[in-house]
C-alpha cells in the first residue's frame, strides 16, 4: 500500500455560504489534501429539488484566496453545464488563485431534470454524452498543457485553435473523472485522467480497475500514474446508533427520504475503528485516497476524527 491519503466532499445543498465557508476552512486547516465539492444546479437526493444550492465553480473560486493548502476540485464537474474549453480557462484561473491547487473533476453528467429547467443539452443517451466526455477530456487536457486546439470535423465541439492564456501555475493540472462504466467511462479514465473516483466495497473495486488496468495497456498508459479515489458517505461517533442520529437529522434537514438512502457500501457510521477497517479494506485492493462525503448541516466533529483518529489507524 501507499501513503493514505483524505479528502472531503460538502454538500452544496441545504446549507448557507457561511456554514460551507466555516466547514471548508476547518477542513484545510486540519490538513486534507483535497476539498471537494458536488457539481449540480438543483439538489440531489432529496424531495425538494429546489433547496438552496450553490454553483460548483463559484465555490471553489471563492475558496482559492481563503484556503492555504487543500487542492480544490468538483467530484465531479458535469461536462454538459459549461464549454470544455471555458472550464479550462476557468480551472487555469482558478489554479493562479489557490496558489496552483486546482484539480479538473470531469463526469458525463445525469440529472435530465437539472438540464431541461436550465436549457443545458442533455443528448439522446448516456453513450452520446460520454463520447462528449471524451472528446472534452482530451481538449482540456491539451489546453491545460498549453496547446492550441481546433476540433475535428466530426467532433461535438467547434474549437478554432483555441488557447488557454495564461497557463496554470501547475506544470500538469490533475483531471479527476468519476464513474465505473467499463466500456466507456474506463477508456475515458485510462486515455485522460490523472485521478479516479468510484463507489464500492473491495470486490468491486478490484474487478472494475482489472478492467481499467486492460484499458490502460491498449492506450499505451501506465496503470500506476492514475489515482484510484473510493468515496463514501459518513458519520464518526462512538456507536453506530449516535452516528445513525447525526445522519438521520442531517437527512430530514435535506428531506432525503430514507429510501433513498445509499446501501453500506455507501454509507459508514460508527467509531473511528470501523470507518478505519472499511478503508483499509480498499486500501489492499491499490485504492489508497479516501473522501469522505459529509452532507449539511456540516459535521465537524466527523471532520476532526477522519483527520485524527481513523488516519492513525488506516495509515
């Protein structure tokens, strides 16, 4: 195994600037090495599509000058909202903002609600906008190294030797692309990302980077220079019934039905001593960063003890 490394994901629904400011600060303070945000324009997982909700990359804008060291990213940033090309000259503005910790969270996207209300091109399918997705990847990736870029003829987008200036400050901008699709979303990952992000116990991690590992050898790119990312939703206390009460509460906060709730691959809550082993067991299979989702009213003692506690037992 590798160094462990954390991160945390805020809700972006729900909760008021004030509160997601206090909450992140807290969170680079006490020494993650990323911060992460949702990326949707109306609230996920809930009854009330229409809670507050903040926009992805506003925040993390917002967050580069009054952060110090946590990288800043979406997990991930829906690739229909925004013209990749754009979302690259945001992410290098953003770069020389934070002092170079911006990281690129790229997903196809799936919330049709959110893009009929807003008029955002959704595509005819899933497939339709992963090859979207691809072909974004690709552009930015080019753009964030300083690359002109004009699309192919056949491409979704129209770039016309398009340019990033300035640069970011980083050499190599980090593209973070979410998802578990095995003959799509893979391809994606191993062609363009420097970081991956998925759901699930070890079985399931195992399987899906066996097929990420066949991808990466048919692109010609190494295995190991892409960051296996597990993500899951927590709370820490004592026992699993305090933890159980915290979540309870902060879901009717969110009028998130219990129905809707995610199953315990998902979902942890309990003692320090058991988020530790349900890390530790992803750990063995190479997937070595942790980010811990934490749904508002924002909870810091959970923030405190992923840091201190279950860091000295899964490191």
């Amino acid at each position: 195994m590798g160094d462990l490394r954390l991160g945390a994901l805020l809700w972006t629904q729900a909760a008021s600037w004030p509160e997601m400011r206090e909450a992140a600060l807290r969170i680079d303070r006490a020494g993650y090495e990323h911060l992460w945000f949702y990326d949707h324009l109306y609230a996920i997982n809930t009854r009330d599509p229409f809670l507050p909700i903040f926009e992805g990359w506003s925040i993390l804008a917002g967050l580069a000058t009054t952060t110090e060291s946590a990288r800043l990213g979406l997990l991930v940033g829906a690739n229909t909202f925004r013209n990749p090309a754009v979302v690259a000259k945001i992410a290098s503005t953003v770069d020389h903002m934070s002092g170079g910790r911006a990281i690129v969270g790229l997903g196809g996207a799936w919330n049709d609600l959110e893009h009929r209300a807003f008029g955002l091109e959704f595509g005819s399918s899933a497939g339709e906008r992963l090859g979207w997705l691809d072909e974004a990847a690709d552009a930015m990736r080019r753009l964030l190294d300083g690359e002109s870029v004009t699309s192919a003829p056949e491409g979704h987008y129209g770039f016309q030797e398009v340019r990033v200036v300035p640069r970011p400050l980083q050499e190599h901008v980090p593209i973070m692309i979410g998802g578990s699709g095995e003959r799509r979303t893979l391809r994606a990952v191993a062609s363009h990302a420097d970081m991956w992000n998925l759901f699930g116990d070890a079985q399931r991690l195992a399987a899906k980077d066996s097929v990420l590992r066949r991808h990466c050898k048919e692109v010609g790119r190494d295995p190991e220079a892409i960051e296996r990312t597990v993500s899951a939703k927590l709370v820490i206390r004592d026992t699993a019934k305090e933890a159980l009460e915290v979540w309870t509460a902060q879901m009717e906060h969110n009028r998130c039905p219990e129905e809707d709730w995610d199953d315990s691959t998902e979902l942890w809550l309990g003692p320090p001593s058991m988020i530790a082993e349900e890390i530790l067991s992803r750990r063995e299979v190479g997937f070595d960063t942790f980010i811990g989702m934490l749904a508002a009213p924002f909870d810091h003692e959970t923030i405190d003890r992923l840091i201190g506690e279950v860091r000295q037992l899964a490191g």
